[in-house]
C-alpha cells in the first residue's frame, strides 16, 4: 500500500473515530431534527445556496464513511425543501457518497481481499459483470441489506463503476422519496418505524423481485436454446 492509500485510509479512520469521540450521533436522532427543524427552515430561507451545499456535504460524508445518520439527513431533506428537492438533494448526495466508499474499497482493500478469498468471490464477480445492473438493482430495494454493505461489497468485484453509479442513483430513489416525503410532514411523525411501515417495506421487496425477473429468466434459459 502506498502513500497516498495510507492517508486515505488514515484520514478516514480519523474521521469515524472524532465521529463517536466528540458523539455526534446525537444530532442525527429525530428528536434533535425536530427541535432544530425551525432554525433549520429559518437559515435556509436567507442562505438557500449554502444550506444546499452544508447538506449534501454533511450527507456526502456521512455515506462514504458508514456513519449512522442516513434515515436522519433524509427526513431532514424533505423538512427543509421539500419532498422534491429533497429527494433529489438526498439522491445525489447518497449517491456519490456511496460511490466514494465503494472506490475506496476497491482501491484500498480490494487486492488483501481478493488475495485470500479471490477463488470463493469468482461466481460473485462473473454475475455481476454480466447481470450486475439487476442485482444491483436488487440489493438496493429490498431493505434487507444494509445500504453501506452494499457498497463495501459491491466495491470487493469487478463491477464497473458506471454501472454502480446509475444502479445506486435508481435503486435508492423509491426507499429514498418515502423518508423525505415523511420528512416533509415531520411534525406528525413520532418514531422512525412509522415510515418504514411493514406495507411500505413489502412494496420496495416486490420491486426488488421484479429487477431479478430478467436474471431468474437467464438462469433458467440454457444457453443456446432459440426463442
């Protein structure tokens, strides 16, 4: 590992360290957003362009590290501008950080990984590099996985990086759109169950069903079989 990946590395243990050190967890607690929510409104309506940057660069950094905060900074979004801008400001923001941890990984860690478990993530990479999209697509849906997981693993294979980027930037948009539409409303909301209710949650599965339809069909039709 050269220089450069061990101040990269460094500089991201610091960061998650100082995180828990000096507990800044405690701002990103839904009773904290609620008694912040007006101050919150009050500065964005006389700095709209750096209350923009502030909160994409919270969340941007917020995602890349792992940090716990994600359903947080979403209903945040939809409290400050709303459902659509909301959506949008969260989807971009927890897009590229996502994308910076799975780079990270890749470059970081990738070859120790590989180096001892190269033979067993074989199958994982032959997937993904010819139905990655869809699998992708899948794990982002279906809220059984965990959102920074994901982009750990996905970073361990050979998954093109455009195709993590846009399957992310779709993937998260209907889990996304929920908590800051929520969050537009956020007054009448008491607990962080109540807006990934069991209904909710079972939707997002059935759209993660669907985006394995294509994959499920390739593996059941042999190849070299004509329609």
């Amino acid at each position: 590992m050269n220089a450069r990946k061990i101040t990269i590395a460094l500089a991201g243990i610091v960061a998650v360290g100082l995180f828990f050190y000096f507990d800044l967890g405690r701002f990103f607690t839904l009773e904290a957003l609620k008694n912040n929510s007006q101050a919150l409104l009050d500065y964005y309506a006389g700095h709209k362009a750096a209350m923009v940057a502030g909160f994409m660069a919270v969340y941007v950094v917020q995602t890349a590290l792992s940090l716990p905060g994600a359903a947080i900074l979403s209903l945040a979004a939809g409290a400050i501008f709303g459902s659509i801008l909301g959506t949008v400001y969260a989807n971009l923001a927890a897009t590229v950080g996502a994308t910076l941890a799975f780079l990270v990984t890749r470059y970081l860690l990738r070859d120790a990984v590989l180096g001892k478990f190269g033979p067993k993530l074989e199958g994982i990479n032959r997937e993904l590099e010819e139905r990655g999209l869809n699998y992708l697509l899948f794990l982002r849906l279906v809220p059984l996985f965990p959102f920074f997981l994901i982009n750990l693993a996905a970073g361990l294979t050979r998954l093109p990086l455009r195709t993590f980027v846009f399957g992310t930037m779709l993937g998260i948009i209907p889990s996304g759109f929920v908590y800051v539409n929520a969050g537009a409303s956020l007054a009448t909301i008491n607990s962080l169950k109540e807006v990934a209710s069991p209904r909710v949650l079972g939707s997002f599965a059935l759209l993660g069903l669907f985006a394995l339809v294509p994959v499920i069909y390739g593996r059941i039709r042999k190849p070299g079989t004509r329609d």
